[in-house]
C-alpha cells in the first residue's frame, strides 16, 4: 500500500483494489447499476475519479457500507492489505426494501412433493403392466 496524496483513481480500480469485487468488469458493473455514491453524488461510470479523504456509500446485496477513502492502492494485494485502503464510518446496514427479501415458500404436504424413484415405477407398472424391467 502506498499513500498517493493528491493523486486520483478511478472508482472501479479502487473498487477492485479494496476487493469489494472480484474483477474490475464486476466493480464497473456495481457504478453502471447506481449502487455506488462517491461524495453524496450517484456515480454512474467507473471513470469516476476517487481520491484520499472522499466518501464511499456502497450497496452489495442487502448492505449498506458507508467508507472514507484512506489511500488509494498500488496493487490488488492481500485482504489485509485491501482493508487498509479504507475506513468504515458506519457498521454495515441491513436495507428495509422488499424486492430484496427472499420470496415466500409456499407450504406444502408432506409427501406431497416430487415423486421418489419408487413412485416413478409404481407409475410405470401401473401404465404397462407387461413392460420388461430396465437390466
């Protein structure tokens, strides 16, 4: 890790840096998708410059993270290496939104569900009675 005052990189390197995604293609994807506020603006291209002191609000998945920019990365090196780039402001936030939360299973009878392989050749008995077992 090296301490670049004053420089500036982009978001998705940084993104990937502080290996908040595996690839950059996937960092990328995350701005495109507005789950990225870089200083309380939406960043919607990964040419989004980031700098040391700027303020990170990421969405990934269900969570929330709110981070400072502590330095920007020469190298995507080892996870602690990558925490070191940033520091959380807040825990992470579990968001209230419903189309997140997983659909409901439908409640079902025991028994009642896909039939076994046992079933399956009751079945097949009951069709053709003369049928030869397969072996």
């Amino acid at each position: 890790m090296t301490d670049r005052s004053g420089e500036s990189m982009r978001i998705d390197k940084w993104l990937w840096h502080a290996r908040f995604r595996k690839t950059r293609a996937l960092a990328q994807a995350l701005c495109a998708d507005g789950c990225v506020t870089l200083n309380g603006a939406t960043v919607t291209k990964a040419s989004a410059q980031v700098r040391a002191g700027d303020e990170v609000v990421l969405i990934l998945g269900p969570m929330r993270r709110r981070l400072r920019v502590a330095a920007l990365g020469a190298r995507r090196g080892p996870a602690p290496e990558a925490q070191a780039l940033y520091e959380d402001l807040a825990p992470p936030e579990r968001l209230a939104d419903p189309v997140m939360a997983p659909a409901p299973v439908a409640p079902r009878d025991s028994g009642s569900g896909r039939p076994t392989k046992r079933d399956r050749r009751a079945l097949n008995k009951l069709r053709d009675p003369w049928q030869e077992p397969p072996g």
